[in-house]
C-alpha cells in the first residue's frame, strides 16, 4: 500500500510539472496579420468576419487554452507593392501567421517574404491557379483554385454543345492564369478559345478600350462570351455591351464568382440589374449546416441586413479557425516562438531607414506550424477544411446560377466528384462517383432575351468574308459534281445536295464556290482536305469547307470534321466476265454424277422391296421371270411420276410406298427448282472473284486518279505501288480492262468506290462487280474540327433523308443501268441450245423403239408366208409381202397372258377394246337381232 501511494504520488507530480511546461510554454498572445483591401466589398465582409472568428477564438478556451490571437489589419489597396510593404511590416511584429491577401496579383509578391521569412500566408480570395507550393511552399489557399472553376465553366460549355467561346479577362495574373487554365480544360473536351483579350488593369475602367474591345467580339463567329475580371471591369464590360446589343438573344454570358460575390453582398439598383438578365454565374459551393445559419442570423444582427456575407467571407472565418487550430497543436507539440534576426539583407547598414529591415527575423518553427495547418481537418462554416495532397480544398465545388429579376436563381451544382447535377453535391458524396453524360443534367435556363431556348452559340462572322467552300473540278463522273460553264458556280449531285440542306438551315449561309484542280485530271481529295486546316493565304484560311464526292476515311477524318454521310460508298472490284451457257446437257447439271447414281439405285432397290413384300399375295407381282422383272423396272421408274398402275396390298408395302413418293416428291421439286435457276438466271464467270484473289496474285491493278484506293491498296492491303495504275476516266478504264493483265497498259481488274463504279457499269455491259464490297464509308461535307456548321449540316442531311428529297437528288443525277435490264430479257428467254440434248435422247429413243417394232414385224412376216399365192411369183414376192408387211402392222395382236390362261372380258371391254368401224358393226347386228 506504501508504494502504491508513492507511485501516485511520483506521477501526480510528473504530470503537474508537465502541465507547468505546457502552460509556460504558451504564450499570453501570438500576434497574425491581415492583408487586404478594405474598401472593396469582398474585403468589408472579410474584415468583419476575421474580428468574429478572432472574438469566437479567444472566447473557447479549448482551443489555445488561455492563449489570446490578436489580429492587425492592413490595406493593400489592390497593388502589390504596398502589399509587401506591409508585409515587411508585420514582420517587425513577430506575426506566426498572414491571412491574405484576396488579390492574387499581391499574394505572388507577398508570397516571395513568406517564404524568405518562414511564415505561413493563408489567402481566402486568392484563386489564381498558378500560386502553387512548388514555387511558394508557404503559401495556403483556404479557398478553392480557378482551376476548379474553369473546369466548372468547361463541363458547362460541353454540356450545352458549344465548340468555340470568346474570353474576356482583366490582364493581371488572376485574370491571364485563370483564362488559361480554362483554354486547357477546353482542350480536353475538343472545345476552344476562338479569341481571347485581356483588359487594361489600370486603377482606371477605359470605356473606349472596352468598347473597342467588345466590337471585334461582335464581328466574331462565336457568340458565348466567358468574362472573368473583376467588379468594376465587369459592370463596364456589361454596360457597353448593352450598349452594342449584346445582350439580346442568341448571346451567352458565363461569369466567374466575382459577380455572385457581389450580388450575394450588395442589393444593386434594377438598372444594373436590367443589364445582367439571363447571365450564368458560378459560386463557391458552401453546405448547409446549423452552425453556418446561426452565423448568418448573427451576420445579419451585425449589418443590419446593409451587407450580405458571401463564401469568400466563410472562407476568411474559416481561416482564423484553421491558424487557431495550428497554434493548438504547434503549442502541444512543444513549439516554441522564436526566431532569428534576417542578416543577409544587410539590415545593418539600413537602421536608419523606416523598414526597421534588421528588426526582421526568420520564424524558426515556422515550418512545424505549416506542417500542422497542412494536416488540419475540420468542419468550418464553409464546409470540410482538410487538404488534398497538392493543398487543394478536398471536394471542390460550386452552385450554377441564373440572373433572373431581381438575383439569383439557383440552375445545378458542379463538384469535381461528379459533375454537373441538380442534386446537392452533399448527397453524391454517399454514392459512388459517375460522370457519364447521362448523369450531367442542369434545369433550365432563362438566357438573354429572356428566351428558354438553348442560344445555338454562333453565328457566321459579321466581317464581310464569305465562306470559301473548296470543290473539286473533276475530269470524270461529273455527273457527281462539274463547273457551269462561264460561271463560278457548280452542278451535279453533290452540289444540289449541298444547296438542298443549306436551305434547311434557320439561318443564311454567305458563302463562294472556290475551284480546286487543273482540269486536266482529277485533283488529290485529301490535298483538298489538307487545306481547310493548314492552307493560307494572306492569312486567310483557304478553304472553311470542302464539298463534292469526298469519302469520309480515317486518314481525313484526324485533320477536319465531316457531316453525316449523304451517300453511301465503299471500294469494290471490277472485273470483266464471260457468261457460262447452259448447254445441251443442262438438265443433267441440277444433281452431281453420284447423286445420279444414288438416286438410280434407290429407284431400283424400292421395286425390289416392293416385289418381295407384293409377290406373294399380289397377282400383278407374279407370272414368268421376264414379265416379273418388266414390272418391277416400269414400276420403280414410274414412281418418278407418280404414274404406276400397279396396286400394293400389303401393309409394309404400302409404308415403304408413302416414305418413297414423299422422298421422291423432294427429290423432283429440288430438281426443278435447280433446273429453272441454271436455264433462266444468268451464269457468270470471272478469273477474279474479290480483293483476296488480287491481294493473292501479281496482276496489275486500275484505280482512279484522286482516290483514296491508292492509299487504302498500299498502306492497308498491303498491295505493292508498282502494281497500281492510275486511270482517270471511264474510257480508260473500259480499254485497261479490254487489254487484260498481260498487255501493256491493261489491268486484270479495277478497284474503285461504288458510285462510280455503278455509273461505269451502266454504260459497259461486259464488265461485273465481283466479290464483296471490302470498305464501308459514305462521302461527307467537309468542315474545320469542331465547326458548328458541320453538325447543323448533318443534322440538315438527316432531314433530306427522312423526306425523301435525298433519294430524289439521287434518282435526277443517277440513271439506272441499261445493261441490267438487258441481262433480264435475256435470262428469261430459253432457247433451243439449252434443250437439244433432251430431245437428242428423246429421239434415239423412238428411232430405236420402232426400229426394233419392225424388226419383229419383219420376223413376223419372214416366218409366216401367205396361204394363196399369185398368179405371177415374182410380183408376189414384191407387192405381196409388201401388202402382207402392211397387214402386219395394222393387224391387232393380243397381249401376252400369265401362265397361259386368257382373262375373261364383258362385251363391254371388247368393245372398248375393238376399233370403232368394228363397234359399229356390233351395234347394228345387236339393234337387228333384237
């Protein structure tokens, strides 16, 4: 028990000693400054909101426990000398901690003394990208970066479709670093910066300057216009542009959080007002909490409702939290404030001069404060104050605003986490991150004019130049596109394509045909394409556009944009063809020889089962081997027909039977289907039959001049240039294809686009496709990259097809081919050739049958000489047996019985049986006798 007392004992006095330390080692005051100009709006709301958070400090004792801040104001008046100045000041002060300044153009001079000195310089306002702790390790930002807002204002052009923007900036740093970090943030989303100009950043707003300015932003092409200056500047910027008209409808203005921050704190008269409607506004994203309305309810107490607070002032508030905090856990930690004088400014030979230079000195823990700023992470009146690993705020975030009446209405949020939504960004926070484009969503806009129509963004330039629309003169297919003659205009399919969608446009389109070619041949379509992006003359774009029979390929497709496809292409071949004639012996084509001799044995092995199932019982299956072996060859072969006479009466015979004439029902219906298609549809035959087998072989190849079936043979079939040879008009291509591969100057086939192909072949009847279409593209109007034209163009092409008024265009340029129709007649004609060759046997047949029917006769005759000669032997022997001879074969001769019995007949059979002059003499002998 004795030494438990004197362990407690031991220890109570440890800890007594050490809170002795504690407490010796925290000062009564630790002395920040403040930086800033007190006269701008943003920096009233600051000073009031430093003095809160100062009283709000010193009144917790559980934050510096009994240690007070006392803070000291300076005004920097905007200009970055008095601002160092007054850093230096502070520096005679022995402050640990500077918040400030809110101009970004002070904060880089000031930045310079914070790091030379070793203090941590905590800015609320100062949002310029480029301060960053590479170059100024002692800087914090308590706020959020314009790299965060430009991102913000970037989604919001791309969400809304535009491609081109003008920026309009106050030339200082804030103003140049901020517009270029959003022309990156552009980039990545394929949009751009079409003109930017910065502002004169004089203590003095020169209208004529600005004035001058927003002229040549009239004349611009591009009407959404991002102003990112600050309040004076601003109102001037917005004043003259009412002034000009630019702010009615079809403009857009985006602004940066200046103007909220002003409209947040000040109530501005309806004139100004007047002059913002319809504008979007960003603005630091606060969340709501209850400590942040119980300071505004406080905030409103304070002014009297003279002063709004706005988010920088949060962040000013904050910012006090955030250094108290610091000094907590710098005292905890054993920090002790001290410093060093600062000699290497030769502030001994300066004692005279009012800068006290050598009463400055170096903070020696000031590093050990920055560090635990740094690690901070708490919930201040702007939301979560914790530090990203490159000392950004963590969930940046900001309100999308509308100017509509009288102020603010809120339109979405925009968080780096996850986009533009209408939900607070609060809540997405709990749920995982999604950017898709179909999670980006926004509510409506009220724009200038006061119009819920989306402005298209761009109009075509008010400067007096028209658009110079590239076409090509072409030598062949200028059915596709041709010059008029002793005009400067242009015919064909592509033109009137062209044309027809302009007018669907809702606006007008000043443009000039500029031709493209010699004449002589056929131009270099992605030359022509080059130009629209790299062609200059006098610095004036060559081309804006290209129109005509450009295919849309890969290679085209990297330096410009294309509309939607107006016609549909790919590469083919063409070869020549000799056409397969059907032949005498065509009906033996249908089947292959073993399927003859399958088909023949199965014939004969059905009537053999059929014998053996029908002999026994079935009187038409029996009699002598010869006739048994007659009927059952003539009954299998009838079954063809379906003609046999010959009756089965036993169960299995007649199974086998029904099986048989349904295979044999097939078997006919294949056969005559097989057989109409050889003899009516049109063979043809080709030594080429696609890409592979000229891939495959070493013949010469046509293409056409211009084409890109050079490139795609060379570079993506792998076809050697030495085999190509260029052809530029439909005769040469006729003639190459006549010569053949192995005459100089011919081709063994063609490789061109479809449409062409289509017209070549209308008027050449000896010459066929063959193989399969290899590429799949479509030809297209081309336009710069990200030209708002393009889309109005395709959407404009889009329409021509669901009308009909496209396939129209096609049909008056296009004639369908003469060589078809032929091919058509001629297929459905059958001539004698394809059928000689059954009649050839048909014929052998009967030749044969009545040369063996009067063989028989004339064994006949032979056999049986007359009972009573003629007087004269030898007329006998010619005119008799020749009378004889005819007897013979008039002479009816009865059918061959089974077994030698007679079947019985009705007088009725004879009678049907008896030639008619005998049923004649019957019917007279029965009337006679009854």
């Amino acid at each position: 028990m004795n030494s438990f007392r004197v362990v407690c004992w031991v220890v109570w006095c440890l800890g007594f000693v050490g809170a002795a330390n504690v407490s010796s080692s925290r000062p009564a005051i630790v002395n920040i400054g403040a930086i800033f100009n007190l006269d701008s709006i943003l920096g009233k709301v600051a000073k009031i909101t430093l003095e809160e958070a100062v009283k709000d400090v010193n009144a917790d004792s559980s934050i510096l426990h009994g240690t007070k801040i006392v803070l000291t104001m300076q005004n920097s008046n905007y200009s970055g000398f008095l601002g160092m100045v007054q850093a230096l000041r502070f520096m005679e002060t022995d402050v640990v901690a500077i918040i400030g300044p809110q101009s970004s153009v002070v904060a880089h001079i000031i930045s310079h003394v914070a790091n030379e000195l070793r203090v941590p310089l905590l800015s609320f306002a100062a949002t310029d990208p480029t301060l960053t702790s590479l170059q100024f390790p002692f800087f914090v930002r308590t706020t959020q970066s314009d790299l965060y807002q430009m991102k913000a204002v970037a989604e919001i052009i791309d969400y809304y479709g535009w491609k081109e923007v003008i920026a309009i900036y106050v030339d200082d740093d804030y103003g140049r670093n901020g517009v270029a970090a959003l022309d990156d943030e552009l980039a990545a989303r394929r949009c751009r910066i079409s003109f930017k100009e910065g502002i004169n950043s004089g203590t003095e707003v020169n209208r004529g300057e600005i004035t001058s300015l927003l002229v040549k932003v009239a004349l611009m092409q591009s009407r959404v216009i991002v102003l990112h200056a600050q309040t004076d500047y601003g109102f001037m910027v917005f004043n003259v542009a009412r002034y000009l008209g630019m702010t009615n409808n079809g403009y857009v203005w985006i602004v940066t959080d200046w103007l909220s921050s002003l409209l947040d704190s000040a109530s501005l008269p309806s004139e100004t007002m007047d002059v913002l409607q319809g504008v979007l506004v960003l603005r630091q994203h606060t969340p709501d909490s209850d400590r942040k309305r119980g300071f505004v309810s406080r905030w409103n107490k304070l002014t009297g409702g003279s002063l709004g607070l706005h988010s920088y002032g949060l962040y000013a508030y904050d910012s006090v939290w955030l250094v108290a905090r610091a000094l907590d856990d710098f005292f905890s930690q054993g920090g002790v404030l001290s410093s060093t004088n600062y000699t290497s400014l030769g502030g001994g030979d300066d004692k005279g001069s009012d800068l006290n230079l050598d009463a400055m000195s170096i903070f020696d823990n000031g590093t050990l404060l920055l560090n635990n700023i740094l690690q901070s992470d708490f919930v201040g009146l702007s939301g979560r104050m914790k530090f990203e690993a490159d000392r950004s705020l963590v969930h940046p975030a900001y309100d999308v605003l509308n100017v509509v009446g009288s102020g603010l209405r809120r339109v979405g949020y925009w968080s780096n986490y996850s986009g533009l939504s209408i939900v607070s960004p609060e809540i997405l926070y709990a749920k995982p991150p999604n950017r898709s484009s179909a999670n980006q969503n926004l509510y409506s806009v009220i724009w200038p004019g006061e119009t819920f129509s989306k402005p298209r963004g761009w109009v075509f330039p008010n400067n007096g130049r028209q658009l110079r629309i590239g076409v090509p003169i072409r030598v062949s297919y200028r059915e596709f596109v041709s010059p008029v003659k002793g005009t400067e205009m242009f015919k064909g399919f592509c033109v009137d394509v062209f044309t027809a969608a302009l007018n669907l446009l809702p606006y007008a389109v000043p443009y000039q045909f500029v031709p493209f070619g010699d004449g002589h041949k056929n131009p270099s379509y992605t030359e022509l394409v080059r130009l629209i992006t790299t062609g200059y003359i006098f610095l004036v774009q060559y081309f804006d556009g290209a129109i005509g029979d450009i295919a849309i390929v890969t290679n085209r497709t990297r330096v410009v944009d294309f509309t939607q496809p107006y016609a549909a292409s790919g590469l083919v071949v063409v070869a020549p063809f000799t056409k397969i004639n059907s032949g005498g012996w065509a009906f033996l084509q249908p089947f292959t020889p073993l399927m003859w001799i399958v088909t023949a044995c199965f014939f004969l092995f059905i009537g053999i089962v059929i014998w053996i199932l029908e002999h026994r019982i079935n009187d038409e299956f029996r009699g002598p081997p010869r006739q048994q072996i007659i009927t059952l060859l003539w009954f299998s072969l009838s079954t063809l027909f379906f003609s046999h006479r010959e009756n089965t009466m036993s169960g299995l015979g007649r199974f086998v039977m029904l099986l048989w004439l349904f295979v044999v029902l097939i078997l006919t219906s294949s056969y005559t289907a097989s057989l109409t298609s050889i003899l009516t549809v049109q063979q043809l035959s080709s030594p080429i039959s696609g890409i592979d087998s000229l891939k495959a072989g070493d013949e010469p190849i046509g293409y056409q001049v211009g084409s890109f079936a050079e490139h795609y043979l060379t570079q993506d079939i792998g076809i050697s240039k030495s085999r190509l040879i260029a052809l530029g008009t439909p005769e040469e291509y006729a003639m190459a294809l006549k010569l053949g591969p192995k005459k100089r100057g011919g081709v063994a086939a063609i490789v061109d686009e479809r449409p062409y192909v289509e017209i070549f072949l209308s008027s050449q009847c000896t010459f066929r496709i063959v193989g399969q279409e290899f590429t799949r593209s479509g030809w297209g109007f081309a336009f710069p990259r990200d030209s708002p034209l393009a889309e109005d163009m395709s959407t404009a092409i889009l329409q021509l097809s669901e009308t009909g008024d496209l396939q129209r265009i096609h049909d008056k340029w296009m004639t369908r081919s003469s060589c078809l129709d032929n091919a058509e007649i001629d297929s459905d004609r059958l001539q004698l050739k394809s059928f000689w060759g059954l009649f050839l046997i048909c014929g052998i047949a009967c030749f044969v049958a009545l040369l063996l029917h009067f063989l028989q006769i004339m064994f006949q005759l032979w056999k049986s000489p007359p009972s009573e000669p003629p007087p004269s032997t030898t007329a006998w022997s010619i005119s008799g047996r020749f009378q004889r001879f005819l007897s013979l074969i008039d002479e009816k001769e009865d059918p061959p019985t089974s077994n030698g019995r007679k079947r019985e007949r009705s007088l009725e059979d004879q009678l049907v049986r008896q030639p008619k002059r005998v049923q004649l003499q019957l019917q007279t002998t029965n009337r006679n006798g009854t």
